[in-house]
C-alpha cells in the first residue's frame, strides 16, 4: 500500500528514519536569475551532432557556491549544462562546444533539452537556463512541444557510502508552473508517494541500499495524468554501502 504524504512550499516531512522515505525542500542555493544559456549553431557530423552554445553570466567547470549545508553529490569538474534526449538521463557538458556520439541521423525526431546545473546537479530554473528543440526531418514522430513538460534529471546512475544519505530529487519544467490550487508533480520513489506544488529541489533520505524506484507524474489540479510527452517519466537508481 502506497504512502502519501503532501509536499507544500511550506511544508517538510518531519524528521527520518530508517523506516521512512522523507523528502525535504532544499533551500539556499544561489539562484542565478539572470544566466542565460542559448544555442549558436547545432549540425550533423560523422559521429554524432555537433552542438555550440552562448552562455551568460554563468561559469562552467567552477565549484557552485555552497553556503549551506548541502550533503549531495557533487561533481569534482565543476558547473555543467544537463543534456537531455527525449527525455533519457542526462549527460553533462562541461564546456559550450561538444559533439555528442551515437546521434540516430535516420528521420527520427530527438527533442533536446539543455539546462545549466550547479556542480552540485542542481538545476536553475529561471526562463533563460534553458534550451529546448527537436532536430529531425520526419513529420510521424513529431512532438508537441507547446504543451505542458515535465523532465526528468535527478536522482541518477549509482551511489556510495555517505552520497546515499541525502539524494538530489531535481525535474525540469517547460511551459507550466505549479500550484496548491493548480498542477502538481506526484513523486512515487518505491513505496512512498509525494505531492509537489512547488518547482524545486528536494533532499530524498531514508532509502534503503539497493535498487531504487522512482516515477515523476505531471498532474493536473484534479489528480490527472496531463496529456504530455514524456509524462510520466521512470528511472531505476542504485545505493550502495
């Protein structure tokens, strides 16, 4: 039997323990309202797509200011951009200019999303963070991407000793926003369902080593599945002594 348990902006779930997946809002990071990633020129190439992007008022490959104490994962390399194709895991970019490999050149359409990312993989969520295209020429497959979005981006891959404590809960959202009174993000990480009216990041604690299943649902003020790409979105994570 599902818990669920209801995630405000003003709202944090108590305190955990061994028993209980709690999922806490993450508050201090440094917000960067006016970085602004753009894309310059995107091509074919032998082995993948070439990709060149502008970016203002935003460093990659320093360490992100840590004022508070944010005990996640953190990338050694520093600030990134998440790369994401159709909504798969993201992989991070560490400079404006890269080819990413084993792009499918058939008439296949790939949406893009490219978001700058602390070195921390928190994401910034002001207008400008962000990128979103689709590269193909075939008309079947296209996506709709005036609609409401929901990506995903953390948590992701594998994690070790103290990095399992504490786990980035992070999503991307494109053409909406959420609300006590509008839509929302329904968390469901093994067992323990959460409701999220509020675009932000979020500690995960108390998971048990081991696989790790999560899904992020977009839904409505009446508790519907939004009709969108992409929705809902699944990964499997991993803890690890």
């Amino acid at each position: 039997m599902k818990k669920l348990l209801f995630v405000s902006a003003l709202c944090f779930l108590g305190c955990n323990n061994s028993n209980q997946i709690t999922i806490t809002k993450i508050e201090g990071s440094t917000a960067y309202d006016n970085s602004k990633l753009s894309l310059k020129v995107s091509q074919p190439t032998e082995s993948g797509y070439s990709f060149s992007f502008d970016l203002e008022n935003y460093e990659l490959g320093v360490q992100s200011p840590r004022a508070f104490d944010y005990q996640l994962a953190n990338s050694a390399k520093g600030q990134h951009i998440h790369f994401i194709i159709n909504n798969g895991p993201y992989s991070a970019k560490y400079t404006t200019e890269f080819v990413h490999d084993k792009w499918d050149h058939t008439d296949s359409n790939n949406v893009i999303l490219a978001f700058l990312s602390r070195s921390y993989h928190e994401s910034v969520k002001n207008k400008n963070a962000y990128f979103l295209t689709q590269i193909g020429s075939g008309d079947s497959n296209k996506k709709d991407l005036s609609k409401e979005l929901l990506f995903y981006s953390r948590p992701k891959g594998v994690y070790k000793g103290a990095d399992t404590e504490r786990v980035l809960l992070d999503f991307y959202l494109v053409n909406t926003t959420l609300a006590p009174d509008g839509n929302k993000v329904r968390v469901t990480i093994q067992d323990s369902e959460f409701l999220i009216d509020e675009w932000a990041p979020f500690y995960i604690e108390g998971l048990p080593k081991g696989e790790i299943s999560i899904t992020l649902e977009l839904i409505d003020s009446k508790g519907h599945l939004i009709d969108s790409p992409f929705n809902p979105s699944e990964r499997t994570v991993l803890l690890k002594d």
